[in-house]
C-alpha cells in the first residue's frame, strides 16, 4: 500500500537516506559531515510544507507492508514549471529482490 509520509515517517527516511548514502547510493556528498543537516532541513520542509528548500513542490510517499514502511518515494516539481520528477526513492534492505521496488514505484505511475 502507498500513502502519503508525514513527519512521524521523518525517521524512516531520513534513516535510510543516510544507510544508503553510506553504501553508495544517493549522493556521497551526503558523507560530508555538514550535509546530513541540510538533507534533515529539505526533507522537514517536504514533509511539513510540501516545499523543498528552493521553493519547489514537493511531497513525499510512503510504501507499507503490513502496517510498516518498507520504502519511500519524494517527488518534486521542476524549477520553472518544467514537469516533475522522481527526486529520491528506496526500499529497506530486509525488502529488496521481493519486487517491492517495482509494486512501489508501478503505484505511482499510471
């Protein structure tokens, strides 16, 4: 099930944002001891406003099974009214190689 995250699904997020970041994925610039507040910032602000930091429209999805977070997408529009994008998503380790990332991201495309 797809829903939409509030800021009680802050830690899950910003958890996995950081796990990920240390194995690789995302941006590694999030390793840099100063990043790691300015993600905390943009992703409250996504949360709280449905706004990133630059002013852009934003809101965040949360993927359950069984009542529990097992991942997460943040869409954002473009600068300019370009369109929108898929701006972060994954899945918990314990929940990859079950297709929980394709049912994830299949709920959000028509």
């Amino acid at each position: 099930m797809i829903r939409y995250a509030t800021v009680h699904d802050y830690d899950f997020i910003f958890s996995l944002i950081m796990k990920e970041a240390a194995n690789g994925h995302f941006s590694r610039k999030l390793l840099n001891p100063a990043a790691p507040l300015g993600m905390e910032i943009e992703l409250m602000s996504v949360l709280l406003h449905h706004r990133r930091i630059n002013g852009c429209y934003s809101y965040a999805l949360i993927w359950e099974r069984k009542g529990y977070p097992v991942g997460f997408i943040v869409m954002s529009a473009l600068e300019g009214d370009q369109g929108n994008e898929l701006w972060l998503a994954a899945v918990s380790s314990s929940h990859r190689g079950l297709g929980e990332g394709k049912k994830m991201i299949g709920a959000i495309l028509p």
